[in-house]
C-alpha cells in the first residue's frame, strides 16, 4: 500500500491473503504454467477480483515472492518468543529451506518479473539477515551460540544447503545440524 491509501477493508485483505498464497503455490508448482484463472479459483475468488489486487501477471508474481519473504522475516520474532534462542534458529532454518523451495520453484516466474523491469529481490539480502540477528544474538545472550558469527555469514551458509540439497530435505536437515554444531562450538 502506498502512501495516502487506504487500508483494505477485513474482507479484502482477507482475499489478497488468498491470492498470494494460491500464487505462491502455483508459481512455486508450476512456473509460468500457472493459471490467473486456476489461481483466482484456488484462492476462492472471481478473476476480477484477482485483477482489482494485482492488475497484472508480473505484478502478482512479485508480490507473492514479496509476502513470502515477508513471512520467513516475520517468522523469526514469534519464534524466538516461543522458544529457547538455538532451537529458534533451528526451526527459521528449516523455514527458509522452504522458503526456499518454493523461490527455486518459482524462478522463471521471477525472471519474468525481472524482464519486465522490476526487481523482486531488492533489500531482500539485508531483510534475511535483519531477521536472524536476533536470533544470533539472543543464542549468544544464553551463551547457547557463538557471539562471532555474521549473520551473513549464516544467511550464506543456510542459503548454501538449500542449493546444494534441492528439494532433498533429509540431506539439508543434515546439513543444517552440522551448521548449528558448527554455531555451538567453542575453540579451547
């Protein structure tokens, strides 16, 4: 929403939440296979309301990448507040192996977005590693995680097991513990 607008009413938004899950999903399943009209019907809604929200394909494929970012970054906080730091960033790390997932799967529908001049990933590197400072630093606070790590250097390293694991999630659960052994541990 830009400045001057608005909020959308309950029902609304309620509908715009719909629609970006069903496209997440499609786009994530089906790349630019998906449907306008197939997502409109998943999400529970006429077409016409699918174009009041996003008024072209583009525009939509953007936004749905955008709220799932929106997600894996919000993530952190509630699980930081519901559980001991460590075991917090464990449970981020594995939703962003699917976070992921689906970005993998929606790759050609963001390169779409990229050919028609926007750019989906802007601010999203320092959006990821705003989110798990908190959780790196919480960890450290308990003295449960290393106080010398980056958050870059994590966001790189989860980055760099989604990639080579794919869609593999037993070879990334690995992974990942080997990465937060690697958190824990202190020289002599």
């Amino acid at each position: 929403m830009g400045t001057g607008e608005r909020p959308l009413r309950a029902d609304a938004q309620r509908n715009r939440d719909q629609i970006l899950a069903a496209a997440a999903r499609a786009f994530s399943t089906c790349g630019l296979e998906a449907t306008l009209e197939g997502i409109a019907k998943d999400a529970g809604v006429g077409i016409g309301t699918l174009y009041r929200h996003f008024p072209t394909r583009e525009v939509l494929i953007e936004a749905a990448y955008r709220n799932e970012l929106a997600s894996i970054c919000d993530a952190a906080p509630e699980l930081l507040d519901s559980m001991p730091p460590a075991e917090a960033l464990r449970a981020w790390m594995d939703r962003y192996i699917d976070y992921m997932t689906r970005k993998l799967g929606m790759a050609d529908a963001l390169r779409a977005v990229i050919a028609s001049g926007a750019n989906p990933y802007a601010q999203s590197f320092e959006l990821l590693v705003g989110a798990i400072q908190p959780l790196l630093a919480a960890g450290a606070a308990t003295g449960d995680l290393r106080s010398d790590v980056s958050a870059d250097d994590v966001l790189i390293s989860i980055s760099g097991v989604a990639l080579a694991t794919g869609k593999n999630r037993d070879q990334a659960d690995r992974a990942l513990n080997l990465l937060m052994d690697g958190l824990r541990y202190r020289a002599p």
